[in-house]
C-alpha cells in the first residue's frame, strides 16, 4: 500500500498524526504452518518465462502457468527474496535453523548408513523441531520418494537411475538431536498421497515437503531437460497447493509458503546482511493462505526472513540469524 513520505521539514505533530494514521501491521497468529520447498531456478525463469518457438519465432505459453497465476493473482509475492548461499545443503539448513554452520557443499550427515566418508556434518545447533517441541507444538517432514519412516540414506534409489531423494534436501537429518532420535526419525516420512492425506487429515504445526529431484525442478540423470523440468514442477504445485489449501483442515490462520532454495547459479547476489553479495541468487516465494490477504512486497528477504515470519506467528524463539538486525519478515505482504 503506497505511503506518503513524510517531509524533512514536518512538524514532530504532524509526524506523530501520520504516523497515528498508518499503524503498523498486526503480527499474524498461524495455527498450520506448510512449507513446499522446491529447487534451483530464478525468479525470472518462474514468473511468466515466455517460451519461444524456435521455428517461428513465436510466443508460446509459460512452462509454468500455475505458479505464473498463483504469484500474480493468489498469493503474496516477495519480489526480492533470496537464497543466502550456494549450494542446496546450506539454504535449507538456514531455513529450518537460521543459520548453515559454514557447510558451503552437499555432503551427508554423519547419521547416514552405510557410514559416509569424510567431510559429512553432524550440526549441534539449535533447529526449529526443537523449538516446536519445546512449546509443545507438532511436525511432520515429508520427502517423497524416501523409502521409508526415518530413512538415513544419502540418496534413494541407492543404484540405477535416477536418483529421486537426496538426503541434501533433508536438513533435519542433519542435527544430531534428531538424527540420533528414534522418536523424532519417526516424524519424518515419505510424501505420497496416503502420508499427504493423513497429514492433511489431522496436520501438525509444521508441516515441511520436499519433492523428488524430478518434480522440484532440480533435475537427476533421466530428467535434465529445463523445459521439462519446469512443466513437472510446475504441475507439482498446483497438485500440492490445491490439496493443502482444499484441505478442510486449512483454517483462516493456516498459511503456506512455496519456497526455491536458491537460484540456479546465475547469481551468488544476496540481500539482508554485510555481506550481500554472498548469496544464493534472486529467487521464488509466495505466501498462500485461505483469504488471499497477503500482497506483494519488494523489501529485501530471504531463508531467514521466512523462517523468523513462521518463528513469530507460532511465538517461537528467533533462531540464529532469523533474531538478526536487518532481517525483515514478510509481514509487509499483509
């Protein structure tokens, strides 16, 4: 909503009746919180990417209409967000712990079996299960294709092709008081319409969803092609938001963010912090709630901005660097 800038020259009445005028905005309550996590694209390649026809010259339709229409017309859209870093491993680490540790690479937990070799992560810092479970609140992780309950996997299929679940994409995994805990392995399971519907069913808090490399957009050795991969993803949203949002269990105060962890390596730009340009790119969030209430914003966010906006709307602590100054959270969208 536009604001009239207050003149250098205004009386501090003046200001003070202004500012009276245009409250700030109430902090939103959240009682189901989703989030889709997909992979490795910009913004410009997702909003309204024309595609051209190579024997013509013409303009065909966008490889993903869906989402094109979700950010422009049912969601609230942050036009400038960003990953925090390259590559996958470290944005969703940041976003579920508000900080990556220094891991700047892929590798697997220390947790995985068979053993890994060196330089995988065992993270001892404080991530949000730990958080939720502290104020008695809920989560669910789904990973599709993951084998089964608590798989501690790097990858699955472990041979042949392709290679659909990567545990990279999988950050809980990742802290040592969820890995080595028998109790919280079973909250995290594989995404298929049966997890998905008895999730929706009776959901949790939190609830995190992870495609497979095929359908997130990522790519795997039998799925590279970029137009492909758009179209697979681009149909994975709209069957996971219409189910989420068609669900009756998605309330007036449920809220679902759909999130790409970074760009595809165009950029390493940044936002939000002393070192901006650092970053993992300019890409994709949306913020998607039964109302459509929220709007657009062109405030600098990114990892930390999403998770200190769902800290605060469950009354969480702020983690890491979500607490830091600087860091804006998405409640301009409102």
């Amino acid at each position: 909503m536009f604001r009239p800038l207050v003149a250098l020259t205004a009386t501090p009445l003046v200001a003070l009746a202004l500012a009276l005028a245009t409250p700030a905005q109430a902090q939103p309550t959240f009682d189901h919180v989703y989030v889709l996590m997909m992979e490795n694209q910009s913004f410009d390649d997702l909003i309204g990417r024309d595609k051209v026809n190579p024997s013509n010259g013409n303009i065909m339709s966008p490889d993903t209409p869906f989402i094109t229409s979700l950010a422009t017309q049912g969601s609230g859209l942050a036009t400038l967000y960003y990953g925090v870093t390259h590559p996958s491993l470290p944005n969703y680490l940041s976003q579920v712990a508000g900080d990556y540790f220094g891991v700047q690479d892929d590798n697997p937990s220390c947790y995985a079996q068979p053993a890994p070799g060196p330089g995988c992560h065992a993270l001892n810092g404080k991530n949000i299960v730990d958080s939720l479970e502290s104020a008695n609140m809920t989560w669910t992780v789904l990973e599709q294709s993951m084998p089964h309950i608590g798989y501690l996997g790097p990858v699955w299929p472990t041979s042949g092709n392709p290679t659909l679940y990567a545990q990279k994409h999988n950050p809980f995994v990742y802290f040592t008081d969820v890995a080595s805990n028998k109790t919280r392995l079973q909250h995290i399971l594989p995404l298929n319409s049966q997890t998905l519907q008895s999730t929706l069913a009776n959901p949790p808090t939190f609830t995190y969803i992870v495609p497979n490399q095929c359908e997130d957009m990522h790519g795997s050795t039998t799925c590279t092609n970029f137009d492909s991969l758009l179209r697979a993803g681009d149909d994975t949203v709209k069957r996971l938001v219409t189910s989420i949002t068609g669900a009756p269990s998605f309330t007036a105060n449920s809220v679902l963010f759909v999130v790409w962890d970074e760009d595809d390596y165009s950029s390493k730009f940044g936002c939000c912090s002393s070192r901006p340009a650092h970053g993992g790119g300019h890409t994709l969030m949306m913020v998607v709630d039964k109302n459509t209430k929220w709007r657009s914003t062109s405030l600098p966010t990114n990892h930390y901005s999403m998770l200190k906006t769902i800290e605060e709307g469950l009354g969480l602590p702020l983690l890491g660097h979500s607490a830091d100054a600087g860091i804006n959270d998405l409640t301009s969208l409102l």
